[in-house]
C-alpha cells in the first residue's frame, strides 16, 4: 500500500493524481489532502477518500471547512504553511504529489524533500527559485524526485538506466548530447502579433492541447511555462541552457526527445493527458493503467515542427537568460511572473506587457548567490514588491 499527500488537490493534477488513484484504490491510501480557498471541492474529495489530514492554506476556509467535517472525526484539519508543511513530511506518508501553483509550493515541496519522501514534482515553481538547494535536500534526505510535468516526464523515461536507476547524473559520460523540449506553441502560435496586446484572459487560457489550471495556462499562451520548463529540465537533467533545444510541436503527442551521441533520438509520445504521467510516476519503476485512451498515429497522421519563435515570446528568451545569470535571478524571473500573471487575469495588465514587467524587474534587480532559503525568500519577496510597483507604469 502506499501511502499518498496530495499539495493541491482541488486544483488540475489533484483531481487528475485521484482520478487515477481511484482507478487503483486498493493500493494507494490518501493520508493527506491540502487546498488553499476550495473548501467545497476539498469536503467532496475528503467525503469520498476520507484521508487523515485535510489542510487549508487559508485560515478562514480551513475553519469553514473543519465546520463541515465536524462528524469526520478520523479527519484532522489544519491550516496554513505550518499544516501543509506538517502534513508533506508526517511519517505515514511514502509519496507526496506536489501539485501547489506557483511559489507557495516551495515550502511545503522542501518540506517533502527534508522527510525523505518520494516527491512527484508537478510544482516547478520550487525548483525553478530554490534549484541547487533543493536538489541537496533531496540528496542528503534520501527523498526521490519524479518529474510529472509531461515534457519532464518524456525525458525522464527516455534517459538511460544509469540515470534513472544508478543516480549518475553526468548525462555526457552515459552518452547524451542534447533534449529537446517540445511545446505546443499555445493559442497563440499564428495570431497576428500586432493584436497580442489586446488578447483577453478567456482567450490566452483557452489551450488547444491541454485543460489546465489559469495561471499555467497564460503562461502556456506567453510561453514562460517552456521557460520554466527549461530552467527546471537544466535541475532535473544536470544540463546546462544551451543543451537545451525547445522545438514547437503543435500535435503535443511527443512529450519530449533525449538525443544521444550514436545519432539516435528517444521521444515518449502519448495523448495529452496528464495522467500519464502521474501514473508514470506513482508507480514507478512498475507500470499501471491511467484511463488514458490509447494514441492512435494513424488519426493524428502527422507529427509537425517548428522552430521557436523567439520574437513573438520574448518571456522563453528572459528565462534562458535568468537561468544563464544563476543564482536568485530565477527566483526573480519566477516572481515577477506571477505577479505579471495574475495582473493580466485580473484585467489590470495587458498580455504583452507581462514580458516588458518581467524584464523590467529583472533589468531592476541583481540576482545573488542562492545559498540560502532566506536569500531566496528575500529576493522572491523584493521581486514581487518591485514589480507591484512597476505595474502601475505598464
Ligand atoms: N495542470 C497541468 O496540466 C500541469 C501540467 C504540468 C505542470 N503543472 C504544474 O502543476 C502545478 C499545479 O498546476 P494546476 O494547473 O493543477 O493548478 P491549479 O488548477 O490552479 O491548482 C492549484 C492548486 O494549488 C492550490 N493553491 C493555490 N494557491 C495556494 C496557496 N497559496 N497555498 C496552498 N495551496 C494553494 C489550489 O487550491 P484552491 O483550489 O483552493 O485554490 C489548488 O489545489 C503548477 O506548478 C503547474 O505549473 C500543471
């Protein structure tokens, strides 16, 4: 039996992350579940998998919803980072699916890595503002890092045995040149650049692949979700930027490729469906079911690419460039993104304004030496303040 976190399961990979645990119930125990506002989707989802914890980040909506668990008395719920914190590293958990959006992952997710636990990585945030540091903690905690963004996922499984079994993590010695990182090139892939300004919420969440969380799908539309990925796939893999090569792929049935010395390039294909690569990773190094339909080539027919266009996103060039810089610069980049983001969800911000926002902070503010949690926290919480500023010019 293994015993199952889930950080943010009311949101996307949450439901996704129980859709297929349901598929498997008699091995896998929900112990823990955490939300942050949802109080209604988080009592449905603790009626039905009765977990142990139920945490809400929000104070407020955690006493709504210990008000509605009232007659659950095997339910504990908590609040806050303190709970969700608590309920990453308690001892009953093997597996913990970090699936928060955006930075407020980032404690709860090292929290994860510091007891040890397997850790499906979903947040990359975390990784893209703690990098090296949170790698050593999964290193000196003996916690295990499975990656569940898809294209991570892709690369993940086209790596060779000696990475993904033996831990070497020096790609060029086992015989890999370069990854290629595919992306779908988002909703707007051949939309008139000259109307990019004035794109609405509605259309830049509108993916033509994927259904996916807001904040993820906008950056999907400006592409900062491939900087991300870049950042996060050069932690991950060991590899270094410009090893990296993001190709467009607008069919999104190749997740990713891994390209080796001999010539030969591994690519992972399979329908787009994110439970995949949650069953991928819960069941890892074992296969099993994930209602995901089988890929039929013949009804897709053709696989197209693309070369990136760097001038119709300029947020993927900014994150090739922040992780170059190193140190906090990501953790900035990440920043800035988010308050970048949730200004355009908001109405307050125009879309192609979220690259001029975000390179006008990092433009503002030197990254430094990501040696500690508080250095990245100071800059992460510098950052947001400067671009709060900032967005009242754009
Ligand atoms: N969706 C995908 O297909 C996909 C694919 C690859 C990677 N990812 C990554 O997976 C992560 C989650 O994405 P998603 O699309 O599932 O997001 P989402 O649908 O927006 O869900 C986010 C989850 O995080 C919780 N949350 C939000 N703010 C929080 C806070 N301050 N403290 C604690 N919990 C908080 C939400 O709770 P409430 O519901 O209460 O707000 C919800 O459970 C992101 O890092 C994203 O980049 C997603």
């Amino acid at each position: 039996m293994i015993r199952v976190c889930i950080l943010g399961a009311t949101g996307s990979i949450g439901v996704s992350t129980l859709d297929v645990i349901k598929q498997h119930a008699h091995q896998f125990k929900v112990v823990a579940l955490t939300a942050n506002q949802d109080v209604e989707r988080l009592f449905q989802q603790c009626v039905e998998f009765l977990p142990s914890y139920a945490v809400m980040a929000d104070a407020a909506a955690a006493e709504q919803l210990a008000a509605r668990l009232a007659h659950f008395d095997e339910i504990t719920v908590l609040s806050g980072v303190e709970g969700l914190k608590h309920v990453a590293s308690l001892p009953e958990v093997d597996t913990v699916m970090a699936a928060i959006v955006g930075g407020a992952g980032l404690l709860p997710t090292l929290a994860a890595a510091q007891a040890g636990k397997r850790v499906l990585l979903a947040n990359k945030e975390a990784l893209v503002m703690s990098g090296q540091l949170f790698l050593d903690a999964v290193h000196q905690h003996g916690a295990q890092l499975l990656p569940i963004d898809s294209e991570h996922n892709a690369i993940f499984q086209c790596m060779p045995a000696s990475f993904t079994q033996h831990g070497v993590k020096n790609l060029t010695a086992v015989g890999v040149s370069r990854i290629l990182l595919t992306a779908s090139g988002g909703p707007f892939r051949n939309y008139p650049l000259e109307q990019l300004g004035s794109v609405t919420p509605e259309q830049a969440c509108n993916h033509p692949k994927w259904k996916m969380g807001r904040k993820i799908s906008v950056d999907s539309a400006t592409m900062m979700n491939k900087g991300l990925e870049v950042i996060e796939a050069c932690w991950l893999f060991n590899t270094p930027p410009e090893r990296i090569e993001v190709l467009i792929h607008p069919q999104s049935v190749i997740h990713s490729m891994v390209e080796y010395v001999d010539g030969s390039t591994l690519a992972q294909l399979g329908n787009p469906d994110m439970r995949t690569p949650i069953a991928h990773a819960l069941a890892f190094p074992e296969r099993m079911t994930s209602g995901v339909a089988r890929l039929n080539l013949l009804e897709i027919a053709k696989l197209e690419f693309e070369p990136m266009d760097f001038a119709r996103f300029p947020c993927l060039r900014l994150a090739y460039e922040a992780m170059q810089a190193g140190g906090t610069t990501t953790a900035i980049l990440n920043a800035a993104n988010e308050i970048a983001v949730e200004a355009f969800l908001a109405g307050k911000l125009r879309f192609t304004a979220i690259a001029e926002l975000i390179e006008q902070t990092l433009s503002r503010l030197n990254g430094r030496a990501a040696n500690t949690l508080e250095i990245i926290l100071e800059d992460d919480t510098r950052a947001r303040q400067l671009a709060e500023e900032l967005l009242t010019t754009l």
